[in-house]
C-alpha cells in the first residue's frame, strides 16, 4: 500500500482549518452525514470529467480499482510515462507523502501538460491552490510540467444539436499564477504534517472560515455547543454579526437584550420568542388579502439543472421547468380543483410543460405562487426559448401575486417559522397537520435530483415510485398555499 500523509482534498481541508483536516484523519466517524444534493455534486463533478476526457481522446485511464488505493496508478504512472504514453487519465505522483491525481495527462517532448477539470463555470481561488499543489506533487516527482490549465464550464453555451465539447468547455492556463503559490505550498504541507503529528484535537473555534471555501464536514460536531434558537438562527443578520455575538458570549437569543441593535426581522424574531406570542398584523394581512380576487390558481414549479445541456436551446446549469402542480378555488369556500404535470425523463420537457400549463388555465383568476421571482423567471425562459409562447405566458405573469408578502413582511411571525419565511417553516408553523417531514421527496433540490436520475433510470418499478414521490411533493406545495391562504383569510 502507498503511504501518504496528504492529498488535494486533505491539503484544501487543512487550508481551511487545522482542526478539519485532523478529525477527517483521526475522527471520521464524527463528520456529518453526506446528503443526497452532496453526492450529486459529486458525481456530477465525476460525469463532467469523464465528458472532457474526449477532448483529448484515446488516453488511458488509471483510476484506482478502490477509491483509496492508489498504490497501482502510482506505478503504472511512472511505466506509462517512461514508455512514451501521450494521454493519460488519473495519473498518479507522490512525492513526500503527498500524493496528487491529475484529470488529464499530456505527455510531450517539452513535459507534462496537466488539465484538471472542475465542473463550475470559474476558476476559482480555490481551484488554484488545488493547482498549486498538484504542480508541487509533479514536479517534486522528478516531472516537468510545462503547462497546467484548469478546465470548466462555458456557461455561456447555447446547445444547438450535438454537444460541442469546444464550445461547452473552457481551458484556462494558470501556470504563471500557480508558480508564485509554491514556497507558499511548501510551508503548508509542513505546517499540516506537524497538526497530522500531534495527539490532540487541535482547538480551533467556531468562525467565519466554517464556511468557506466550502461548508466544513464537521460543522455539526463543533457546534454542539450551541442551544436552540441561538444567535445563528436570526434573520436577516450578517454571518459575521451573528459570530461577534458568539464571540463576544452571546449564544442565545434569550440573552439579546434591548439595548443591542437588530435589523426589523431579527428584533420581531427575538421578541416573538422571548415573549412567546405570536405576531399578527390583522390590517396587514387585510390589505394583503384585499388584492387578491377569485377565482384564485395556486401554482408552483419544479426544475433541474444540467451542468451538460441535454436539450437544443439550453446552456449548461440553466434552470428547466419539468414539473408543475396547481390547484384552483372558483371561489372562496369552492371545490377544491387539481391540475398537475409531470415530463418524461426521456426529452425536452418544456413544450409538454408550457402547453399543459397553459391549456390548465382559464382566461382570468389571479395566479398566487410562493416566492414569484422564481416561477416568473422560468416563464420568461421559456418565453425566449420558444416564442411562439410569449403572448399566452405575459398575460399569466401578468396575473401572479406572491402569497410570501405576509411573510416576508412579518404580518404574520410565529416563533415555529425560526426566522424563516420559506414555506417549508411557515407550513408547520400555520398548518401543523400538514408538514414535509414524512414525504421521501421533501425539498425542491431532491426533487431535482430525483428528475435527474429518471434519465439513467430503465426499471419501470423505480420510475413509478420515484413519479409518484415526486407528484406528492409539488402538489403538497400548492395545497400548503390553499390552506395558508384559509388560515389568513380566517384572521381577518
Ligand atoms: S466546523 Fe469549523 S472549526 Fe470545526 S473543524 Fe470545521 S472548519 Fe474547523
């Protein structure tokens, strides 16, 4: 077995603290469940750079049979570099236990020319310290390398046909900006040695860097400190107020007293809880209401994000509407009415999507979404996508009212909302009865996600089951919004 003390993604934990790169060595078991949308992004990052190998084809691969085991490539490496070999994917280096992987070899008469691929749409600091390192690994391996870019997404690219690699992927060297990190690199990976050398945890406290460049696998177990309802559950404060409070003993909300200056959310928030009283705003809520006529649509979206266009007319990342539920109320005290749509997982869902939508809808009714900014952007995505739709889609937009205005405007603040005007907290906190707790799909990015995988999906049993998940959960959205606004209209 190879040995080595460090790795890109152990030297960038180590960047970011000395104590997150110990307990990922020593303490795994403490680090906080990887979530679905975690794994996603993860193999997202693995599709897009198997994608960019056929931008320079017929290399060969070296990836490790087991994911840690890495003893094998090491050697082939070095084999495939003495005899000649000109692409390489997965190319292993290891030079005073650290070890380094690079996405895509070039091996040339003048050195190596290493790609690393990101699946983003920048380069990013982060992305040149990975760099760094790597150059410090290869070179240090007795390698020259006479070149290192960084590919990433074009997110610029408009699909027309079959994918365009060129087009979609943008190659930026950043050789001359990786060469001035070096000595900086060295005294790093001594410094991180030393902290994998020593017997205890290092103490290092909660702070901003928790977040950045990423948010910390651990952030849970350093937190266990912290009480319920604690100065990192405000709303609308700053990260780095919330952490001078911490700083300075503040933890519980119970502990803000009067004198401290808070931003009108937080202060409504803080004193909701300390007086344990709901707020409401009946003229508020009033006015709100008084702008709203029946008949009354209920209408929500869902969508994914394909860092690879899968569709003419789409850039990579660009938001694609695949699903929508809608109720409607003829009138207040009316039959409750449900219209609902869901795309194949086999081609472009937005003309299905758009003409069901829009074959849904009568000529009047004020259309009420949560959150409008969102379902208004897509419409008018759609509308450039395909033209021929922007009359019909002007004259919904035209129509749409935003059921977070009592919300967002704390007409209405309980202390269950946790500062939150998300329908995922005012629900519970209007409606307990109805909650997302228990559904399988119970967040819009694991709906994403779950649309997403229906494309690799052939077993018809998983595809039912995940269609019929993913029809509970958006039509739960539009019945929360049925049953928020009865609540409302029950204050007033
Ligand atoms: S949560 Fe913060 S303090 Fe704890 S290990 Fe991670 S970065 Fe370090």
């Amino acid at each position: 077995m190879n040995t080595h003390l460090l790795s890109k993604s152990s030297f960038i934990r180590g960047i970011q603290c000395d104590k997150h790169l110990y307990l990922y060595k020593y303490h795994y078991d403490e680090m906080d469940e990887i979530s679905e949308m975690q794994k996603a992004i993860f193999k997202r990052g693995i599709d897009v750079g198997k994608l960019a190998q056929q931008l320079f084809p017929g290399g060969i691969d070296l990836s490790p049979e087991t994911h840690s085991d890495y003893e094998e490539p090491l050697v082939k490496t070095k084999e495939f570099l003495d005899n000649k070999q000109r692409i390489i994917y997965e190319a292993a280096f290891q030079a005073e236990e650290v070890l380094s992987v690079a996405d895509i070899l070039l091996n040339t008469d003048d050195g190596l020319k290493i790609y690393e691929v990101k699946s983003s749409t920048s380069v990013t600091d982060v992305y040149l310290i990975d760099a760094a390192l790597q150059y410090w690994v290869i070179t240090k391996a007795g390698y020259k390398v006479n070149d290192f870019s960084i590919i990433y997404i074009n997110n610029q690219y408009v699909r027309k046909g079959e994918l365009d690699l060129h087009q979609l992927f943008r190659i930026e060297s950043v050789l001359d900006k990786i060469i001035t990190k070096q000595s900086w690199i060295e005294k790093n990976i001594n410094r991180l040695k030393n902290v994998l050398g020593q017997n205890e945890i290092p103490q290092i406290d909660i702070s901003e860097h928790c977040y950045s460049p990423y948010i910390c696998g651990f952030y849970n177990y350093c937190r266990r400190h912290i009480p319920e309802n604690s100065v990192f559950d405000l709303s609308g404060v700053h990260l780095t107020d919330k952490y001078e409070f911490y700083r300075s003993g503040i933890l519980s909300m119970e502990e803000l007293t009067d004198e401290i200056h808070l931003p009108r959310s937080a202060k409504i928030q803080v004193d909701v809880f300390k007086n344990g009283k709901q707020l409401i705003d009946a003229e508020g809520i009033k006015n709100f209401l008084s702008g709203i006529l029946y008949p009354v649509y209920f209408m929500d979206f869902e969508t994914f994000q394909p860092a690879i266009p899968l569709f003419d007319n789409s850039k990579p990342y660009m938001q694609i509407p695949f699903q929508y539920s809608l109720h409607y109320l003829e009138s207040k005290g009316a039959e409750l009415q449900h219209f609902e749509f869901l795309a194949d997982a086999s081609d472009d869902p937005r003309i299905p999507f758009i003409e069901n939508l829009l074959r849904d809808f009568k000529d009047i009714g004020d259309i009420l979404v949560y959150n409008k900014s969102f379902e208004i952007k897509r419409l008018n995505e759609i509308a450039e996508a395909f033209p021929q739709y922007k009359l019909k889609i002007d004259n919904l937009i035209s129509r749409i009212k935003d059921l977070i205005v009592p919300f967002q405007k704390k007409y209405y603040y309980t202390n269950d909302m946790k500062g939150s005007y998300s329908i995922k907290y005012v629900l519970p906190a209007l409606v307990p009865e109805l909650n997302y707790q228990n559904l399988p799909i119970n967040e819009g990015g694991l709906a994403s996600l779950t649309f997403e995988s229906l494309f690799d999906e052939n077993n018809p049993e998983v595809i039912n089951e995940k269609r019929k998940n993913l029809l509970e959960y958006c039509k739960l959205d539009t019945f929360a919004m049925v049953k928020i606004l009865e609540k409302l209209e029950s204050i007033v």
